[in-house]
C-alpha cells in the first residue's frame, strides 16, 4: 500500500500539488494548469489525493476513483482552521495535508454523476423560484406606483392581472401596461420551466427505490425526498440519525463546560436548502396531524408525539423538532432498507 499522500487545491486552470510521505513531510509540489493536470495522474503510481468539497470536487474525485487512486474529500470550514498567515495556493495545500491527519475530521461523501445531476435541478428550480418572486413583487411595485393595490397570493395575482388592468386602464400609462405585461410572461414561462424540472424529479422519484421508501414517511414529499437523496449521497457515512439531522443544522447548539449544560437554538449548519424542506414538510405533517385529531380520526405514534410537543410550546418549534426527527426516520428507512411505520417502538434488548 502507498504511503504517499497527494493534496489538491482546485481551481478553474491552475492546480497546487503538494506530494508528502507517511510523517506528513512535504516532498515535492507542483503547479500545474488544466492539461498538465490531466496528464500528470496518468504518469501517477496510485496513492491517496486529499482535496476540499468544492467547485468541482466531485467531478475530479470520480475521475481519480476511476484511475485506482484513493480519494477524500475534506468540508472546507474544518480545512480554514489549519492555514496559517496569508492565503495562497502553496498554504491550502499544507492546510489540506494537516486537515487530512486529524481523525476528528468527517469526510464527505463522493456524489455519483446521477446525483450531481439532481442537485443541480434542485438548484436551478430554486434560482427559477427566486427570479419569479423577483418578478411578481416588481409588477406589484409597479402598480402600487400608480394608484393600483394587487390582491395577496401571487396565484391569484397572475390570474387576475389582465382583468385588473383592463379595469384600471385610466390610471395606468401605456408604458407600464406593456413593461407589466412582459414580466407577466416571464413569469409564465418560468412557471413552466419549473413545471418541467417538477415533472423530471417525479421520474426520478419512480426509478430510485430509496426515494419511493422516503415517500412514505409523512412530510416528505417528491421535493424533499429527491433532495435527500441526491445531498447525502451515502448512507452509510451517518453512523445514527442524530448525525444526520446535525448534519443538516436541525440541532440545538451547544456551549457546555463542566457540570454547566447550555443548549441554544438550532446550529443551521449544513445545507439550508434541505434544511428549508424539513422544516417545511414537517409542518405540514404537523397540520395533517392536527387535521386527524379533529376528526377523531386514530394517531400513529409519530403523529401524537408531533401534537404533544407543538401544546407545550410554540408550533414553530415544534415544526423544527418533528423535521428533526423525520431526519432520523429518513435514516432509519434509508440505513436499514425498511418501510416507514408510524408506530415504530425502538426493542432494547434485556
């Protein structure tokens, strides 16, 4: 086995290597651009490559996997930790070599091309999302200008804005009406290229068994089970699901010492993306639940539990300690390939 280890700082068309041996000792580094970089794996005996989780990452861990090489991605925050005095591509190495010797120090897990490509559908309908926001506040900012007060619900805006203009046509220049009209049909067109990505996720959703058992658990939807799926990437680099729910910010922070326990709000760390879907998920699992209770309907266990914790508190807080413990179910069905039960007892054994 190789007892070389090779730090990668990635970049655009510069690339820092730094080669050291087993004692962490530096031996040789090298600057090479994007063609260089290329050819020098194929002159490489096989080894370890240590690099951040960044731009790119994934596409060149695969690309080395692929060629025998042993590869680690580092999480950038706990890398920073380790450069000393000014920043440059020659301490980022150093800085990813001593990252890689501390054992405290996770991983992150490599993601397929399958699910690099779902994230970025995510991505991109996230940024459509925003834009069309942007979109429907400037035509009601617009109107607002002019004497015009839009109806809330941006439904029943886009529905209602050709009538509502044709009623206020007197007070509107000709100028707006037409500048209005075009960020109406921005607004449709990205309706429909959201639509798109929606209808691409739901085939994804038919073909991945683990989304279809992540379905199953009450608040997780195609949206967040697809985003789950294509985030975590493995499993199995969560040795329980309170690793994964702290992975995705969903537990308290901590300032302790001694005897003294403090725990505060929620870290936020992690992706608030599939934070943002948790929490909401949850909240509507949390209404389903309180929708059931009206209607004398019978409780699974997960539900009661849900509705007991939002009567001792604020619903909001109940919302974020339901999304952590749909994180866990997540890793219980994922982890273990089983169905979600919503009366699940955990058997210690005697």
């Amino acid at each position: 086995m190789s007892t070389v280890t090779i730090a990668v700082d990635l970049a655009k068309n510069v690339f820092e290597i730094a080669v050291a041996g087993r004692a962490g000792t530096i031996r040789q580094r090298k600057r090479l651009s994007r063609p260089q970089f290329e050819q020098y794996w194929g002159k490489q005996a096989a080894c370890r490559v240590v690099m951040e989780a960044c731009s790119s990452s994934h596409f060149w861990a695969r690309y080395l996997i692929g060629r025998g090489f042993e590869v680690v991605l580092l999480p950038p925050h706990y890398v920073k930790p380790y450069r000393r005095r000014s920043k440059t591509d020659r301490v980022d190495c150093e800085a990813i070599l001593e990252a890689d010797r501390c054992a405290g120090i996770h991983p992150v897990a490599i993601k397929s091309e399958d699910q690099q490509a779902l994230v970025s559908l995510h991505r991109v309908r996230s940024q459509w999302l925003q834009t069309r926001t942007a979109r429907i506040n400037a035509m009601r900012g617009l109107l607002r200008e002019f004497g015009v007060i839009a109806p809330t619900g941006s439904k029943s805006f886009m529905n209602n804005l050709h009538l509502m203009l044709a009623e206020k046509r007197e007070r509107l220049p000709a100028r707006v009406q037409r500048t209005v009209d075009v960020l109406w049909q921005e607004v449709r067109d990205l309706e429909e290229r959201i639509e798109t990505i929606e209808t691409e996720l739901e085939q994804v959703a038919h073909e991945e068994p683990v989304v279809l058992a992540l379905l199953k658990i009450p608040g997780i939807g195609i949206l967040t089970a697809t985003a789950l799926f294509a985030t975590v990437a493995d499993i199995h680099a969560f040795s329980s699901g309170r690793q994964l729910a702290c992975w995705f910010g969903l537990t308290p922070r901590e300032s302790s010492s001694g005897n003294r326990r403090r725990l505060g709000r929620i870290s936020k760390q992690g992706d608030p993306y599939v934070r943002m879907l948790l929490i909401h998920g949850a909240r509507a699992a949390l209404n389903a639940a309180r929708r059931t209770h009206d209607a004398n309907r019978p409780l699974t266990q997960l539900q009661a539990w849900a509705l007991k914790r939002a009567s001792e508190g604020h619903s909001n807080r109940a919302a974020v300690a339901l999304a952590n413990k749909l994180a866990r179910i997540a890793w219980a069905v994922w982890r273990h390939d089983r169905d979600f039960d919503g009366n699940h007892v955990v058997r210690i054994a005697a």
